[in-house]
C-alpha cells in the first residue's frame, strides 16, 4: 500500500513577528493619515475661518495673563478685564502696523527708485567687469529679455487684470478675516474657561477628568511656546533691526517688525526675512553694507540658534530640532505659510496631551497648582456644576424678560380696549 497520499505536504513558511510588527505598524500609520487627510479636507472650504480662529487663539494666548492679572489684583469682573485686554492687544497691533504703513509710505518712492538704481548697476558690473567689457552676449541677452517681458505684459494684460481682481479680492477676504479675528479674540478671553467646560461637560462622565487635565497640559505647553517664541523673536528683531539702523540700510522699522512676525516660523523664518534686510542693504548702500549685514543676519541667528534657542525652549516644549523641521516643512507644503506658522505649536500642543493621556505627566507640578489655568485640581465637578447653574441662571432670567415684555404687552392691550 502507497504512503505517498499520506505525506506531509509542507505548509508556508511562517510570517516572521518583524513583518508582523511592521504590518501593524504601517496599517495605523496609514488609517492615521488618511483621518488627517480626511479632515484636511474638510477644513479646507472653510480655511480662512480657520486660520483666523487660530490666530485670535495665538493672540488670546499671549492675552490671557493680563486678563488674569486684572482679575485677581484689580478684582475686576470677567467682562472688564476681557474688554481691558482686548484693547491693550488691539491697540498694540494697530499701532505697530500703523508705524510701519507710515514708514514704508514715506519711503516707498526712494526705496524703489534705490532699488532699480542698485539692480542697474549691478547688471552693469556684470557686463563690463565680470564677464569682460568685450563681450556684448551680456547686452544682447539683456535687450531680448526685455523684448519679452514687454511682449508678455502686452499678450497676457488680460490675465494681469484678472490676477489684479484676484488681489483685491484676497484683500476683502484679509478683511473679513481680520473681522473674524477680533471678535473670536473677544471671547476667547471673555468666555474661553467656559467654552472648555462647556465641551468637557459633553463627554462621559468617565472621561471628563482626564480629558480635563490633559487639556490643561496642552494649553500651559502652548502658553509657554507662545512666549517663549515671543521673547526668541523679539531678540532676532533687536538684533536685526539695530544692524540695519546702525547701518543706515531704509526701513529699519519695517524691517525690524518684519523679521518679529517671520521668527515665529522656527528655523526658517528669521533667515527669508534677514535676507530681505540684506537684499535692502545691497540695492541702497551697496555690496560692502550687505556683506555686514549678513554677518549681523548669521551672528544673531548663531546667539539664537545655540544660546537662546537650547536655554528657553527646553523650558517650553520637548521637540526634537529634525521634528520641528519636519513639521514645518509638511504644514508649509499643506497650508503655506499658516501652516509652517501653526504647526509646531499645535504639535506641541498634541505631544503633551498624548503624553498625559498615555499615563506620563509632561507637568507633574500642575497636580498641586491651584493658580495653574482651568481651576485648581479637583474642581472639574464643582465647575460644571456651576456652568450648569450659570445657564439655568441665564435662561430663568431670558423667561422672567419675557413673561414681563407679555404681562405689559397685556396690561397695555387692556388699557386700549378700554
């Protein structure tokens, strides 16, 4: 009798735990960015409200201590020392944009007259000494580039005029946006602490507390960044701005801001903006004046990037450098500059809460602080009660209106019947 239908037949070799691991691994992953980019584009048709939640967010932030401070020294109430914040922030900004529109108005027609000059003679230098005064390739090349340029202004006016509309409707938008920022600036620091009770109150009652205190991590996190990166920019723009203005390079204040609100993009932003200033430098005053400006440019990025950098920011979040790289880099590719603008803040933000969440306390001394922001620990229960009181409050108060504005509309009913 034949053994050989009884034979073993050899089955597959077994997945090794490595491949299995990564399987595991590149699955999540992919669910994971296909939720990101599942919400991406969502948010997209509503980009701008976004952004300008996000920076009256940044604004409100930078806002909060003052508020908080008017309350606890001052003993104003909620409602004054929101509506006292708001303005010193609102007056603040107008004020430094107002001081750089006066600046570069009063010197826009020099600078561009400087800047052409500049772009001419260098053109010239580059005909006459770096390539040989015999060589005429230079010239032709010049006047056929400027054959073309005026055919191609002459052929696409058209679309010129239509990117012009584009430009002045991107301009009503900024202004819709800027409309959008004031307002939700208002009451981020009028009623923030509510709005995040108010969505605290919404989840399991399981889940509350944790959420809370992750929440509260996160927030001290984006705080600390927030300021952090104000004080790094303001010492880039000091830096920056001096050099300039010792220099006699135009628009040292236009520059100076410039370089401030360019620094909140980390690693990237400091250095477009000093090349601005040096660029300045070089079609104003010269070669030799742009040469010590980029030394002043890379002598404050090195105090940044070696001193100040390492000594606050250790202090504000855990990021490592290629992280923050990486990060500005993806939100740059997404959302332009909003997006290298918010993305290491919202991840740290994310890091500290994941960090709580997965049983690791980022701030073990905010469980015993009780002037730490969202309420002393252990007060979670007592303030949802409260918000639960303040909305019955309000609505007995909305009836009690009403049943009055009926009982008078009555009363006069009745006097005109008779």
């Amino acid at each position: 009798m034949s053994t050989q239908g009884n034979a073993h037949v050899p089955g597959p070799p077994p997945v090794s735990r490595a491949l299995r691991v990564a399987a595991a691994w590149s699955w999540r992953l992919l669910v994971v960015i296909g939720l990101v980019a599942v919400i991406l584009w969502i948010l997209n048709p509503v980009r701008t409200a976004v952004i300008s939640m996000l920076i009256a967010l940044l604004l409100a932030v930078l806002l909060n201590p003052l508020v908080n401070w008017l309350q606890r020294r001052l003993k104003m109430g909620k409602t004054g020392a929101a509506v006292v914040g708001f303005l010193v922030g609102v007056l603040l900004i107008l004020g430094i944009f107002s001081l750089v529109a006066n600046q570069l108005i009063s010197n826009s027609r020099s600078l561009v007259n400087q800047t052409l000059e500049g772009i001419n003679e260098f053109l010239l230098w580059l005909n006459d000494t770096a390539l040989g005064a015999e060589n005429t390739g230079v010239s032709d090349l010049l006047d056929d580039f400027q054959t073309q340029l005026m055919s191609f202004l002459r052929d696409h006016s058209s679309t010129i005029a239509s990117e012009a509309l584009s430009i002045a409707s991107s301009a009503a938008g900024l202004v819709a946006s800027a409309i959008v920022v004031v307002f939700a600036l208002f009451f981020l620091l009028k009623d923030g602490r509510s709005m995040w009770i108010w969505f605290v109150r919404t989840l399991p009652e399981s889940a509350r507390e944790q959420t809370h205190e992750a929440g509260i991590r996160g927030w001290v996190t984006l705080s600390s960044y927030v300021r952090t990166q104000v004080q790094v920019a303001a010492i880039d723009a000091i830096g920056i701005g001096l050099g300039a203005f010792f220099l006699g390079i135009p628009l040292a204040i236009p520059i100076t801001v410039l370089v401030f609100f360019f620094s909140f993009i980390p690693i990237v932003g400091a250095f477009i903006s000093g090349g601005i200033a040096v660029f300045i430098g070089l079609v104003n005053n010269g070669l030799t004046t742009a040469v010590i400006m980029l030394v002043v440019v890379l002598a404050v990025q090195q105090i940044e990037g070696n001193l100040l950098q390492p000594l606050l920011m250790s202090h504000a979040v855990s990021l490592h450098p290629l992280a923050v790289v990486l990060v500005v880099t993806i939100g740059s590719l997404v959302a332009g500059i909003p997006g290298a603008l918010f993305a290491v803040p919202l991840l740290a933000f994310i890091n500290s809460v994941v960090l709580y969440l997965h049983d690791h306390d980022p701030m073990p001394s905010l469980a015993t602080d009780i002037d730490r922001p969202g309420g002393a620990p252990g007060t979670l229960a007592q303030q949802i009660e409260n918000s639960y009181r303040s909305g019955t409050s309000t609505v007995k108060v909305l009836r009690r209106k009403s049943e009055s504005e009926s009982a008078e509309s009555e009363s006069a009913g009745s006097e005109s019947a008779g």
